[in-house]
C-alpha cells in the first residue's frame, strides 16, 4: 500500500457521530452547530484529524447512510455555510476533515433515483443496478440483503428489481455505468473543492458484483440456524468483486488531483479481509483501510497478532476498536469481573501503540460502554428487525455526555433526545473526567501524547509480534529509536522475559499500574490489564 507521503500514515483521527455529538439549537439532534462547538474537545486529544459521518439531506432510515442529495446538508443539521464554518474551525485548530463518501448506493427518495425508477429510458435509466424477472416472477437470484430478506425489490414503473444490499430504501448505484460513476465523482470535486483534506469510503466491498448475476452458494451450518439470514450464503458473487479495483482507481485519481487528499476505505468483515486490504490499497487505489473484522473477534493476544501479522504491512491498516457500527470495545471485550477503567485504560495503551492509522469513536476516550436502549426508544432498523437477539447499533450511538449535572448530560436543551442518554454515561462526561486525575479521558490524552511525541509509535516498523497465552508483544522502530510495547489482556498478573542485558526506558501512562521489573533484570511483571512501554537502549 502506499502510505510514505500520505499524512494519514500514523494519524490519529476521532469519528464523529453528528446525531450524537452535540446539539447545537435545541432540537433533540445532534447538528453541526453542535459540531463547531466540540471541535476544542476533539483538539484537546491529540488527534490529528475528523472523519465526520454523514451530514446530507436524508429521510433518516439509516440515519445519514440512505443519502438524498451527496452535495448538500441536511436542513435538522445546518446547512453550507455551517459545514464552512466547521471546515474552517477544524483547520484553524490543525484538523484534518474527512466526509463520509457514500459511493454504493443512495436513498431511494434521491433525484437520480426517482428518474432511473420511472422508466427504462433516458438519462439516469442506467445509473442503478437493474434487472429482470426470472420467468416465474421470481427475484432474478438468490441474493440477500444484509439487513434481511431479498436483496432485490420490484419495481412497477420499470418492471424490473431493484439492487439493494442494506434497506430496500437504499438502491445500489450501478459505478460500472459512466455517467454513474461520474457522479459520485464529481460529487466527491464538489467536496474538495470546498477545501475537506479527503473521505471515509464506505462499504468498499459492494460496488461491485458478478455481472451474469450469478446466485451465491450456501454456507454449511450445523446446530441452530444463524440469526441473520445473510450468513447462511457463501458471498462469492454479490459483492467483492474484482472490478472494484477500477473503481478505486478512477476515485484515487480524483483525489490525487487535490494536494494531500486521501482515501480511508471501510471493507466488510467478510473472510479474507487482510488480503482486500493488501489489494484495495495497491499503490493508485487507497491510501489505508479498515475492517471490523477485528472487533468481532474474541479480545486475545493470538487475534490481535494475526491481525497485526495478517497483512503486508501493518501500517496500511486503520485501526478502529469501536465505531457507529459495533458494540462499545469497553462492554464488548471487558473480561469479566474485571475493573471497567483500567481496562479502558489497556485499550488506550494498545490502542495508541499500533502502526498505521488510528480511528477513535467519539464517547470511548471517556470509556463509554455500551447502552441499553429499551424497544420502544429504538432507532436502528436493523435493531428493530432483529430484537431481541440482536439490539441493533443505537447502543453504541447514544449522545456525548458533556456534562453530568445537566439535563441529557449537556446533548441537548430540548425535552428529549433523539436516543436516550445512559445514567452509567453521566458519572463519565466530559466536565467530570476534567475535574479528576487517573480519569480515561487522561489516560488516551497521554496516550495521544506519546504517539506523537515518538515517532517510533506513530510511523515506526513492525516487529517481533508474539502472543504469549494472554500477553501480547511487538517492537516498533523508527530513526534509531526502538520501542517495545507489552500488554497483559487478562485480569491476573503475568511475568515477561526480557532479553538478557535489553531493561527498557519506561514511558509512564498516568492512570495505568505500575509494571516490575524483576531483580535480576530478566523479567517484567504486569498487572492484571497491565501494558508496558519503553524505550530500548541502542
């Protein structure tokens, strides 16, 4: 991948929610007034730049994910003038921006849409994917929506389905078709035109399909049936195909034609996801690439390893342990009976030694777990369709609590929330954790800190990546500077040989329990959720 001259290399970027982050003029939504006024928080981490999720006019389905119009701003959340203002601050504060870049589909209620639906000719006929019957009537294959049920819609107007990986409000873009394509293109000008430093490509591994539309074979499964459908395919041929590579291609040269803009891409949690970062990110397509594959995943040293291991180069990868998508890493993977801060503390740690590039959540540098929303306050579509087994992803999207005295802990003025704010997130706000030492909120700032105060941890080489039953160990090098980094993922103390001769420099992390080293010199001695960082003495 090539990530030398990008500046996303060893960035720290921080994800904003703006539904959730602030709301700016008291109507129970997050907004980018809201936005504005919470860019001195983001500043005050350390991180190098913003991914701010959608903020374009949409019905809300998907909750800025079903687009309606790629070149404006929602009216619930501002408008042109207010995204300036944002971009303006942000950059005044030494932020990067990315938006978020739908490129795979729109919401059914989009101008392009509504003309392509209307008839099999004229200008948009062929800017989504379409297609006929099979003679029965049937969908045109087996396909599935990841979401439930078809993946294909009927449509009267055309007599012919519709494509649709998520909701069936979201009509997949046909990006093999060029005037489509030329769309989000220049979509993705009018956006860097206006001065935003590049954008978080989302769902990379739907744009492209097997063109003969072939059905997908299934997948074995013993026992009890999956929850949801979608896993009950093999996903050979509705997604992940190669063309993609075309389209990342013609998206790389239009950001390159704009001074430092990147390309930060989101891939599925799909078997083989290390090897599509590999080849997403071939020199002329991303510049890095995320997959929640990891977060799915159990909290061991072994995952982390492969994880760290699993591509060419370590530092091609976004590293994300939390997002608008997936339970909160605090709740997900805190062992059990374990002290919920100083585990926050060791994700922190971790967090801030790996190479590449960092994406933190917004709420989890205040170790915000996950929240409990009751049925009848859901939003999630995806929720709803599947509670009680699965309660969706509003739990991880609840409102930034800013502070603990104030009614919905500071979100909003309004009577109510769009989501309800936790009790458990009160005693965590913002004006809470600056008022106390040792707090999470101290620990990822030093974190952060020491990220970009060594460059060995922010751009530094990858190597010797061991796991050790629970303990997990790597070195990290740059300009003559080497770092080992080790970290105890359970909740007992474990003991670590060191080379003979090697007692690294200690890096203090205020928050985190001291580490040993053992008489002799030979061994450290971690806590329970103990990390370690020091320097090694050339």
């Amino acid at each position: 991948m090539s990530t030398a001259s990008s500046w996303l290399h060893g960035a720290a970027l921080y994800q904003i929610y703006p539904l959730s982050f602030l709301d700016g003029d008291g109507d129970g939504w997050g907004d980018l007034e809201g936005v504005l006024a919470g860019l001195d928080h983001v500043a005050s981490l350390g991180v190098d730049g913003v991914w701010l999720c959608p903020f374009y006019p949409s019905p809300l389905k998907d909750f800025g994910y079903d687009v309606a119009d790629h070149r404006a701003v929602d009216p619930r959340l501002g408008d042109l003038a207010a995204f300036d203002r944002v971009l303006a601050r942000a950059h005044g504060l030494g932020l990067k921006v990315l938006v978020d870049l739908v490129c795979g589909h729109t919401s059914d209620e989009h101008p392009w849409f509504a003309a392509s639906r209307r008839s099999r000719q004229g200008e948009f006929a062929d800017w989504y994917v379409w297609a006929d019957a099979r003679p029965d009537g049937a969908p045109p294959n087996n396909w599935l929506s990841v979401f439930g049920g078809p993946a294909w819609t009927w449509e009267p107007r055309r007599r012919q389905y519709y494509l649709h990986h998520f909701l069936a409000s979201q009509p997949a873009l046909n990006l093999h078709h060029e005037p489509a394509l030329n769309g989000v293109l220049d979509t993705a000008r009018f956006w860097l035109e206006r001065g935003v430093d590049g954008f978080r490509i989302d769902a990379v591994d739907f744009f492209a399909h097997d063109p003969d539309l072939r059905s997908n074979p299934a997948m074995p499964w013993e026992g009890e049936p999956p929850l949801k459908p979608f896993a009950l395919q093999r996903h050979l041929h509705d997604m992940m195909h190669p063309s993609i590579h075309a389209v990342l291609e013609r998206l790389r040269a239009t950001v390159d034609g704009y001074p430092g803009a990147v390309l930060l891409g989101e891939l599925s949690s799909q078997p083989g996801a290390a090897e599509r970062i590999a080849s997403y990110g071939a020199p002329g397509r991303l510049h890095a690439a995320y997959s929640l594959s990891l977060a799915k995943q159990p909290f061991s040293a072994r995952a982390l390893a492969a994880a760290l291991t699993g591509t060419p180069d370590a530092r091609a990868i976004c590293w994300s342990f939390s997002n608008h998508d997936v339970e909160r890493a605090v709740s997900r993977w805190l062992p059990e009976g374990a002290d919920s801060g100083r585990f926050a503390a060791l994700l922190a740690s971790l967090f801030c030694a790996l190479p590449g590039t960092l994406c933190l959540y917004q709420g989890e540098e205040l170790a915000l777990s996950q929240a409990e929303i009751p049925r009848e306050r859901l939003r999630d579509p995806f929720g709803i369709a599947y509670w009680p087994e699965f309660k969706g992803r509003d739990g991880s999207r609840t409102p930034m609590p800013w502070r603990a005295a104030a009614p919905h802990a500071g979100f909003t003025t309004a009577s109510e929330a769009w989501l309800p704010v936790p009790a458990a997130h009160r005693v965590l706000a913002v004006d809470a954790q600056e008022r106390r030492s040792g707090t999470p909120l101290e620990v990822w700032r030093a974190a952060l800190r020491l990220r970009r105060n060594h460059r060995a941890l922010s751009v530094g080489a990858l190597s010797a990546v061991e796991a050790r039953g629970d303990v997990l160990s790597f070195e990290r090098s740059a300009e003559g500077e080497s770092l080992l980094a080790v970290f105890n993922l359970a909740d007992r103390p474990a003991e670590v040989a060191l080379a003979r001769g090697q007692i690294p420099i200690p890096l203090v992390l205020p928050g985190m329990p001291e580490v040993e080293i053992t008489g002799d010199g030979r061994a450290l001695v971690l806590p329970p959720l103990g990390a370690f960082l020091g320097l090694k003495r050339a």
